[in-house]
C-alpha cells in the first residue's frame, strides 16, 4: 500500500479544517496511558554528552549539509559531534524521500501531516514516544528543521557568521509538551546581491550557508553571466531557488535532474532604492516596509496594492532584500527572514526584537547591557547615516554657532557610546571578543570615527579663509581632529581584516565613499596633527547645558503628546491606530498616525511674537504615493496643511533621505503663556517624529534641540 498517497488525499481534505495554531504549536496531550509513560523531557546527549539522532535513509544533498552544520554547532557546545545512530533520541524524516515503510512509522506516531505534508518548506518538531521527532515536508523544510534544532541548543543564525561561542552544556533537552510546527507565509525569502562584492564563486557557499540558517531559499539575479557559477556551487546542492525578471526557477525530483519555472505575482524588493542601503536602515523602518501592503513591486515595474490570491494566504509572493554587504546587516536580515515565516514574529515592536536577538548572541545578561548601546548607535545615525556625511553629499547643516556647538555635541554623544562599548568589551570572555567587535564595536567607533572625520573637516573649510588656512589655529585644529580620526578609521579596518585569520579581509571596502580622506583646506604633518590636538574642544568639559541655550525655542519628540485620538472609522478589528515606532527616526520613537487621528500637544512659552513652526516626519520610502498631508492647528486656528511628500528620487527626496527627516514651516505669531498644537494625518503613511517652535526665525540648525 502506498502510504504516502494516501496521506497527501486525505491531507488535501483535511487541511480546511485544521486549526491548530502555526509555528509556535504547544499541544497539552491528556491521554491517560501517554501520560503514563511521557518522559518529562527528552534528552538529545547520551551518557557521554553527545547528541546523536537517526535519519531516513535517502536524504537530499542540503539535508546532509544541514546535518554537517548540526553536527558542527553540537560540538561547539557539548565538546563532541553529532553523530548518526540508530535508535537515537532524536528521530529526522524528510517525507518526501521516505519508502513506504518508513512513512507508516511516521504516520504512527500521530504527527499532524495535514497541516504541512503539502506546504513548501515546511517542518515539525515535537515529542512522540520519548524520541524528538522532526519532520520537513521536503529538502529544504528538513534542512531547516535540522538548522531550527540548532537554535534550540543556542546557536543562532548569526553566531558562527559572527565568530561568536555558544554557551557550552553537558546535556541538551526538550520538554515533551512542547512543539513547533512551522510553515513560511512567504513562497520565496531570498536576496539579491547584484553588483555586489559577495558575488564571487568562492562566497557562494558562504552565503547559501547563511540562507540556510535564515531559512531563505531564493536568490535574486539580473545579470545572467552567473547563471553558471550559481547552478554548481550554490542550487544543485542547497537546494536554492533562482529568480530573475519576474520568474523563478528551482530543481524538482529526487535527483534534481528537472526544473520548475514560475511566474511570480508579486515582490517586496526591500531596500532596492540606492538611497536605503540596507545596512544602514533604521530598524524601525524596515519593519514598516516589511508590514506595509503598499510597499510591493508588481510585474509592471510598479509598485502598487496589488489584488493577492487567497493561495498565498494574502501575503506577497517573494521577499527579496537587496543587499550590498550581508556582512553589515545581520539584525535586518534576521528581522525580515523571520517575519517572512511567521507574521507574529515582531508582534510587539523592533526594540523587544532587538533585545532578544542580542541576548541570543551574547546571554541574557550580556545582551540587556548591549542593548541600549544598540539604540543610542541607532538614534545618531538615524540623524545622518555615515554613508551621507561625506563631502559628495554636500556639507551637512550641523552648526557649530548654534545651541553650544550642536555639531560637537552630536560628536560627544558618540564619544559616550564608544566608552560604553569599551567598558562593556572588557567584561567579555574571549570567545566573544570578535562577535562583540563586528556587531556592536566596530559599526558604533566606524559611524563615530566617519562623523568626526566628515564635520571636522567640514569646519574646517567653513572657518579658513581663502589661502590662510595654515595662519589659522582654528582650521587647523578641526583639520587635526579630522586627520587624527580617519587615520584612527584606517587602523579599526585593518584590525577587522585580520579577525577570524582573515576571513573578512576582503569585505572592509577601505574604497568605500565614506572611508576616503577628508577633503580639506590644506594639509598636516603627523607631528603638526599631534601637536593641534591637544588644543582642540573638549567635549568632556566645554559643554554647557542644552536647557541653557533653549530660552527662546520649544523642541518636542512627537511621542511626548498629551492626548491622542484615532480616525472615527479606526474601530474595526484591523483599523490601524496610533502607534509607537522604537529605532526609528532623530527620536528614536516616531509615532505612525493613521488617516485621520490627531495628537494633541501644550506648550508653555516665555516670550512672545513672530516664531516659526517647523514639523519633522519621515519620509515617504514609497515611490506611488501621491500625498502625504499634515494639518497642524496652533491654538485652534485655521489649520495649516503640509504637504510632506516630495517627488519620488528628486533632489529633495534625495535630501530628505540623506537626512532621515522631511522638514516642512510656517510662521505664527505668539503671546507669551500656554498653548496647543493639534496634528492630524490627511492621508495614510504619516510617521510623525518632531515638532519645534523658534522665536529666532533666522536661526539655522541641523538637530531638534530635544532634551534628553
């Protein structure tokens, strides 16, 4: 009897009435006699600390390239590999290669095949009769079952990537009542690494490592002279699909000798605007791509809301991040892989998100210290981007007259994170000295180094005078911090090239825009750098207060309102609502006001006469919307409403972009005391972040003077 046909029929019929919950399942089992005899957990390790497991005896080649990993990631924490053994406590099916006999022993144990037998990728992984079983619906569900028993045991995607030690145990368990069922709401996850380093045969299999254990099963190309390179080294054995123009192509049969072409309906490109490298994206806006419908490309070219089939459970067809260095972007590439599995992944916001991946990479305790560092290094680039501070972009509009020099305040801020990074390294053990560098230390000192070598050289040629830039003390001194802090930039990038015997050298671009000598009115000896330094700011010291310098301005982080109303139409289960937005924005928490909801601020003010209402929202990232409105009523006047949306890659959006805010003013005339502002949102897509009030209406500044 051909079991497996006969499960696949009934599968068919029953998936309609399944309605056990996907991807975190946890079944409470109360028969009495299993009961009895269920072991309250089940321990992978024998007797002498190994973990051993049995599998089906056909498996596909990147079933058995999971199992090399598995094997790997279990010697990193036992001290000993994974070995394959017969009656082992932990059992691997992948169905669709199992004889018949093998199915009947599966369909025994009671496993719910109806749920996933017939979806794509799909896996289980729970307690029957003392053995953890796992089972994937094909090659790939069973190699990313194997890679999710990994995380399991502590080893997430990343750590191996990131030269980071899981935290070694003796034994390794599972509680009986716990299971996981897990099917991806996304057909096709993938990336596209066009014009990118990475695309070399010799990283391919590096990166189809990484997209095993992000469960993504899709490359995205457009230059068709890699077809070659991409079918030996990365398809035929990771079992990866390839998509270009709109199509994708995967390798169908047991032995992978036929291929299956189709049409994709609909794609996310996440982040393909040159303007949004993902890397440096604000995590709090890329989870706002990833959730909002209107964000998706269709066939046309355009991104439009597209009319979604009930096959893909209303969900796009492909998630595809465009990416030019994996290397940089490993919180949001984890964000969006697991998001594209599992639509509750980020249920709560991006900062819990943030919380949990750091402390699965470094331990509970290590990662609630990281933590806030993370969010503060996420506030100062959200307030320019390294990428951007660089002299092609034009000179920023930090203002070293204004507020006590906000352009050395906004590099004292970095001066406290890296001491904080400092102080944080020399607590680590040695097997997380190098994670800690890649993914906390270097992005913190690299942004802070770009920042200071970039706005001191900026002041630098403000302040020389033509062809007296060496009778100047003070454009030298900027000119010397400038110098002292690209040099310093050159030494962090020659230490990441040696982490790991090498294994990034060649992926610090010390050719990048923004790693390139300053541009500078003159130049300085190495002694002459030495020497001009001890004279310069101290921003330890020569600070006063920023309350001291705001007598005459109200600045306000658009959270800090004092009632907020959503749209008389918001009351529907699914209605959109008010909404906090951490790591995103100069305030780091930007609120999402729906069409129609308003927030409510009171203001208090000295003076009175002529000021100027400036109001900061991000900008739109959409290229089809066509309004983005704000009105704003000050003391229940007539409102005024402010268009916030530019042109889609006009020079303006472009400006907007460089500087993470869309400003838009008006002047109003005030008597001193109380007052209100009301902001309503006249059309979708409005993420407010600051708001500001200046009685000097001349006055010229880069940053919100906010307090902290």
């Amino acid at each position: 009897m051909n079991y497996k046909k006969i499960i696949i029929g009934a599968a068919l019929t029953l998936a309609c009435f399944s309605c056990l919950p996907v991807n975190a399942l946890t079944s409470n089992r109360s028969k009495k006699t299993e009961a009895q005899t269920v072991a309250p957990k089940v321990y992978w390790t024998d007797s002498n600390g190994r973990v051993t497991y049995s599998i089906n005896a056909t498996k596909a080649p990147v079933v058995k390239i999971a199992l090399r990993e598995f094997a790997n990631d279990m010697k990193a924490i036992t001290g000993l590999e994974a070995r394959e053994k017969s009656n082992a406590p932990i059992q691997i099916y992948q169905l669709d290669l199992l004889s018949n006999k093998e199915f009947s022993a599966v369909e025994k144990l009671k496993i719910p095949l109806h749920q996933f037998i017939t979806a794509k990728d799909a896996f289980y992984i729970g307690v029957r009769k003392n053995r953890l079983i796992v089972v994937g619906s094909n090659a790939r569900g069973t190699a990313y079952a194997i890679m999710q028993l990994s995380q399991l045991a502590g080893v997430t995607p990343f750590m191996a990537w990131h030269d980071l030690q899981p935290q070694p145990h003796s034994s390794i368990s599972t509680p009986s009542k716990q299971e996981w069922l897990e099917i991806p709401r996304i057909e096709f996850r993938g990336l596209a690494l066009n014009g990118s380093q990475w695309m070399n045969p010799k990283n391919y299999s590096r990166i189809a490592r990484l997209m095993l254990r992000l469960k993504c099963n899709t490359l995205w190309k457009v230059d068709g002279k890699h077809d070659a390179a991409y079918n030996k080294a990365v398809v035929d054995s990771f079992d990866i699909c390839l998509a270009d123009n709109y199509k994708v192509t995967e390798l169908t049969g047991k032995k992978h000798k036929k291929k299956r072409r189709k049409t994709i309906e609909n794609v996310k490109m996440v982040c393909d605007n040159s303007q949004m490298e993902m890397g440096q994206t604000a995590p709090g806006l890329l989870l706002e791509m990833l959730n909002n419908r209107d964000y998706l490309e269709t066939k046309n070219g355009h991104r439009n809301k597209s009319h979604r089939s009930t096959v893909h459970n209303d969900e796009d067809c492909a998630w595809i991040a465009n990416i030019s260095n994996p290397l940089t972007a490993s919180l949001q590439l984890s964000m969006m892989m697991d998001l594209a599995w599992d639509k509750n992944a980020l249920t709560k916001d991006c900062k819990s998100y943030l919380d949990n991946w750091l402390s699965n990479l470094f331990g509970a305790a290590t990662g609630k210290k990281i933590a806030p560092l993370m969010e503060e290094y996420y506030r100062l680039t959200s307030i320019r981007q390294p990428a951007y501070m660089i002299m092609p972009y034009g000179d920023t509009e930090f203002h070293s007259g204004e507020f006590g020099n906000e352009l050395e305040r906004h590099l004292y801020y970095f001066e406290q994170l890296k001491a904080k990074a400092v102080a944080i390294e020399r607590t680590l053990p040695a097997g997380q000295k190098d994670g800690f560098f890649e993914i906390v230390k270097y992005p913190i000192f690299s942004a802070a180094l770009i920042a200071e070598k970039e706005l001191e050289a900026q002041e630098a040629r403000q302040i020389a005078r033509p062809g007296l830039f060496y009778k100047d003390d003070e454009a030298k001194t900027a000119a010397a911090v400038s110098l002292n802090a690209y040099n310093t930039l050159k030494q962090l990038n020659a230490y990441y090239a040696r982490i790991g015997k090498g294994k990034w050298a060649n992926f610090i671009d010390n050719k990048a825009s923004e790693m390139q000598a300053p541009q500078l009115p003159g130049t300085l000896r190495a002694n002459e750098i030495k020497s001009l330094m001890a004279d310069a700011f101290n921003r330890n010291t020569d600070f006063l207060a920023l309350s001291t310098y705001t007598n005459d301005i109200i600045a306000k982080n658009a959270y800090e309102w004092q009632k907020g109303y959503n749209a008389p139409q918001s009351q529907g289960k699914d209605a959109e609502r008010i909404k906090l937005i951490p790591l995103l924005g100069h305030s780091n928490k930007a609120v999402k006001l729906p069409k129609g909801a308003t927030l409510n601020y009171t203001f208090y003010c000295r003076k009175s006469g002529d000021a100027r209402f400036t109001l900061a929202v991000i900008p739109s990232y959409l290229e089809n919307v066509k309004n983005m409105r704000v009105s704003v009523s000050i003391d229940r006047a007539e409102p005024v409403v402010c268009q916030m949306k530019e042109i889609f890659n006009s020079k303006e959006w472009k400006f907007d972009h460089w500087r993470g805010q869309s400003l838009k003013n008006f002047y109003v005339t005030l008597s001193s005391g109380n007052h209100t502002i009301e902001i309503k949102a006249l059309d979708d897509n409005v993420i407010i972040d600051q708001w500001v009030v200046d009685f000097d209406v001349d006055r010229e500044y880069y940053v919100f003077p906010v307090s902290r």
